[in-house]
C-alpha cells in the first residue's frame, strides 16, 4: 500500500435510530397552531362593531370638485372661463392625424375672443 491512502480507517457512521425529540417538537407544533386556528376561529369578531362610513356619491363629490376648482380659477384672477379654455386647448390640440382617444376629429373651434394681450 501507498503512503496516505488508507481507506480503512475512514469513520463509519453510527446508526442513531428513530428521532424522537424531532417528531414530538413536530407533533407540538401542529396540535398548538390547530388549537390557535380553533380559537380564533371561535373568537368573536371586534371589528365587526365599526363600520366605515358609505361613500358620498360620486356625481356629487364631481360637482363639488368642479366647484373648488371653479373657486380657485376665479380666485387668481383667470382671464378665461373653463369651458372657453377647454375649447380653445382642443381646437389645438385635435387634427386629422389624431385616431385615438377620439374617433373622428372635432371640426377647429373658433378660439373664443383670443386677443393679444395689451399694456
């Protein structure tokens, strides 16, 4: 035989048996999540007392946003009216290259009083 290659003194390994310790923590652990899940199964519900508040209608919070707006443009001196802007800004904006989100272009609006503006 060479020198270094001894086989035979390699450590068996040693049969240990059945884990016992391993399966009862197993078995612990189950019964005492099933016995958690019973409980608050059976535990009543305390949130079930405080219900939110229904929701505001949607076309009434819509009018009252469109109002605060409405506040604000007057309150810092507008030079335009909402509707006057939005038809302006889309006489611009729309051409007959434009597919989507419209199907057929609006016909150009006449911009509404647009005059230079004058010192």
């Amino acid at each position: 035989m060479a020198a270094g290659t001894n086989n035979d003194a390699a450590p068996q390994p040693r049969d240990r048996g059945f884990p016992f310790v391993t399966v009862a923590a197993t078995l612990a652990t189950l019964f005492v999540f099933l016995g958690l899940m019973v409980l608050a199964y059976k535990s009543p519900n305390y949130l079930d007392g405080t219900r939110p508040e229904p929701k505001p209608d949607q076309e009434a919070r819509l009018r009252e946003v469109r109002a605060r707006n409405d506040a604000v443009l007057a309150g810092s001196g507008a030079k335009m009216s909402v509707p006057a802007a939005t038809g302006e800004l889309l006489g611009k904006l729309k051409s007959e290259k434009d597919r989507l989100p419209f199907p057929a272009p609006e016909p150009p609006q006449p911009a509404a009083a647009a005059d230079p503006k004058k010192k």
